[in-house]
C-alpha cells in the first residue's frame, strides 16, 4: 500500500525514475515519448544542462528567503524580463507557485484594484461554460467544469458564465464563424448588463481552451470584440494563459494572436517548464499604479511566492527559448504536427476534429463523425486511449470535457518544443496504435 494519496486511489501508477530529452523511463525499465509534456508543462523537454546548470547555481547560493524580509536577484531578473518581452505596459509581475495560485492572485488583484477605488460593490466575475482556471476554491468557482466542481459546489462563488468560443461543438448549421462570434459577443453583452457594470470585476477566459475540450482556438475577432466590451463597461479582460501561454502556441503569449492587451494575464505550467513549481501574473501599469497610490500594498501572499530557485529555472527557460529560437521551431514543429494527424487520422471515422496552434494540438473523439456524435460518457474513452497510449510508450493527455451537457472526449498532444520531425512522426504512429487498441 502506498501512504502516497495519488489521484487515483485505487490504482499506483508506475514509478518514475528517470528522464531526458523527450523520454521518461519507469521503474519497470519501459520508456515512454512524452508528446504532452506532462499536461503542457515540459516545453523544453527533460534534463536540460543549462537550466539545471542555473537551479544548482541558485541553491549554492541561496536556496529560499522570505518575502516579507527580502527580495531576491533570480525574481528579479525573472520579473524585468517577463515584463520586457510581454507587449504593452504588461509591466508588473506577481510570483507564486503554480497556475491555481496565479488564478487566485488574480481575482483578488482585480477585487482589490476596485476597492481601491472605493467601488466596493464590484465582486463579479463573468466566465464561460467550458473552462478550466485550476482547483483551488476560487479558481474552480471561475472554472466550467461540471465534474471537477460538482462535490465542492456549496463552497465556490456564484459566477455568472456565457457560451464558450468552441465553433466545432456550438456553431450553428448554417452560421458563419462571424455571425457565431457575433452571437457570442452579444450574448456576453446581455450578461454584462445583466449583473450591471457597477457589479462587476471583469471577465475570465482561457485564450485558448486547454483541458476541458483540448486545444480549443478562438474564433477570428472574438477576443477584439471582448477587449472592446470590457473597455466599453469598464470591466477588466483576464486571460488564463497558464496552458496555452509561454510560447506554446507559437507566440510567447496566445493573445498575441488576438491583437488584444488583456489586463491581467495569469501563467503558469510552461513558466518553470517541469523544473520548478512557479505561476505567476502579469499585470499592467494602471493595475499596480491603483494599489501604490492606494493602499501601498497587494493584500495577498504566499510562503513560497517568488521563490529564488523556482525563479531562477523560470529565467533559464526564458533564455533558452529565446537564445534557441524555439518560438520559431513551435511554428514549424506545430505545423508538421498538424501535417502528420491529419494524414494519419484526417480520414480516421472516429476522430471528429483535429485542432489546435503551434504545438497545442487536440484530436476529438467522436462515435459517429457527420453528426459529430460523441462517445457515452459511462465508457471513459479518454482514459482508455491513455492507457492505451502508456502501453504503447506514449504520454498523451486525454480528457472527457463536458460541455452544456454534451461530452466528448478529446487527446491533448502537446510535445516539447525540442521535438524533432522523427519524434513527431513516432508519436503519430504510436498514438495510431493506441487508438487501434482503445476504439
Ligand atoms: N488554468 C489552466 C488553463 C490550466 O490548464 C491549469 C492546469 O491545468 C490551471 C489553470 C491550474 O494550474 P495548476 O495545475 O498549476 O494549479
């Protein structure tokens, strides 16, 4: 018996031991091709020298120093970097340990932004139905995802939500992708007027869906249209970029496609790359400037926040992307990703759409594929395709979302951004054979 609490209670998973480049290696001596980098976390893969190099460095000269007493070298060059790469005045940066934590951080940074303000009734957070912003209490209040929330609901915020931007599920027979996005805008516009402006903080959305529909992109103009309501009502744009940000899907940030500056951006996963927990938010100037001319002080804080080590493998993540260029080779990996799952699966009867950026991709799983209808939830395809996948050597993160009471169960494949063509092409034959095993 392991006195480990796993996430599944009734099952131990295998004993990892090892790892390099894009493989992990268990106990049993299997390895395994890790094509969703654990759950779109390990971007520059496993082991890499230069940022083990700097987290030894780190905790030779200083393993960890309180916040209240110190700041430390490693957050701050972290800090003058994210702010100088990120576009706009995207300026001030709030460490903490991981994606739920930033989540948090950045609720409470917009309540606290208007009660500076004096504009105390502002308590609302408007999000969608498909979400997912993590598992803390508030964090799983703003999320949509009605199985992870179902036990804890008499604990989390009422949150108002609106339609996701998901044109494969939601996009009528009929209706052009502007007109969707069109509905969708004036849908999140009634809610805005319902709720009154007055009581609102902003609105909360994935930039691009990550877990609970795989790999979901917004539709053209959607975000614009956003950005233009939260100016127009005077609510603030928040974008989880915890999966999709950090270059992943071929731009640091994911918005950056959009042409919009959200004002608060919350990161995490591919931040530390794997190698340290880290999370952060990004906020822009007027947001900091509030608070230091109000009050003088975020009224928020962790033991572990902005931690040197943690900081300091964040920093040599950044460098290697940029002195590697690997933002470029996330676009052109990303696009020989797409090349070889629709040769492999375009045809495939049960794969229902294959979608994704850079090297977010998702395929969905679908039982009947002109009327797109899904798989019965009670089969937990998702989780057979996973094991499927392990047995034949691959990591893929597969979910079963559930979407206004619609599920379909979809395969998360996000490698590495040093995956090479070979990598990829092995991938996509391993993943065919897993679906051969599971379907
Ligand atoms: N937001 C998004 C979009 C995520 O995908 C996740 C994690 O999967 C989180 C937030 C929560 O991050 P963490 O698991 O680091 O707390």
């Amino acid at each position: 018996m392991s006195h480990l609490l796993h996430r599944n209670l009734r099952r131990t998973p295998p004993v990892a031991v090892s790892a390099s480049g894009i493989t992990l290696r268990d106990q049993q001596g299997r390895s395994y091709l890790d094509a969703s980098g654990g759950a779109a976390v390990s971007s520059l893969g496993h082991g890499h020298p230069d940022v083990l190099a700097a987290m030894h460095a780190q905790i030779d000269q200083l393993a960890y120093a309180h916040t209240s007493f110190f700041t430390c070298k490693a957050a701050e060059e972290l800090a003058q970097r994210l702010a100088g790469d990120a576009p706009g005045d995207l300026d001030h940066v709030y460490l903490v340990s991981g994606g739920s934590e930033a989540m948090e951080a950045a609720l409470k940074l917009g309540r606290q932004y208007y009660v500076e303000a004096g504009q105390q009734t502002r308590s609302l957070l408007i999000a969608r139905r498909q979400s997912y912003h993590g598992n803390t209490l508030g964090a799983l209040a703003i999320g949509g995802n009605a199985w992870r929330r179902r036990p804890f609901e008499p604990l989390l915020m009422d949150v108002p939500r609106v339609a996701p931007c998901f044109e494969y599920r939601e996009r009528l027979e009929g209706q052009t992708s502007s007109d969707y996005t069109a509905a969708l805008l004036a849908e999140l516009e009634q809610c805005i007027l319902a709720h009154g402006p007055q009581n609102l903080i902003g609105f909360v959305a994935e930039t691009m869906v990550g877990a609970t529909a795989g790999a979901v992109p917004p539709t053209f103009g959607y975000f614009r249209g956003v950005r233009k309501l939260c100016d127009q009502y005077g609510i603030l744009l928040i974008l989880d970029e915890v999966m999709c940000g950090m270059g992943r899907t071929g731009t640091l940030y994911a918005f950056e496609q959009e042409g919009v500056l959200p004002d608060l951006v919350v990161l995490g996963k591919g931040l530390g790359a794997g190698y340290q927990p880290i999370g952060a938010v990004l906020a822009r100037a007027h947001i900091a400037q509030r608070l230091r001319d109000g009050s003088g002080a975020f009224q928020h804080g962790h033991t572990y926040m902005g931690h040197p080590v943690a900081a300091a493998a964040a920093l040599a993540v950044q460098k290697v992307i940029q002195r590697d260029n690997l933002l470029g080779a996330v676009a052109t990996r990303g696009a020989t990703l797409r090349r070889l799952l629709r040769q492999a699966f375009g045809d495939h009867p049960h794969v229902g759409d294959i979608r994704g950026r850079g090297l977010l991709m998702a395929l969905e799983l679908v039982q009947e594929r002109s009327s797109k209808t899904p798989f019965d939830p009670a089969l937990a395809l998702h989780a057979l395709v996973k094991d499927a996948a392990m047995a034949c050597g691959l990591l893929v993160y597969p979910m079963g979302g559930t979407i206004d009471g619609q599920h379909g169960d979809h395969i998360l494949l996000a490698p590495p951004f040093i995956v090479t063509d070979s990598e990829l092409a092995d991938i996509t034959e391993r993943l065919g054979d897993a679906l051969k095993a599971a379907l």
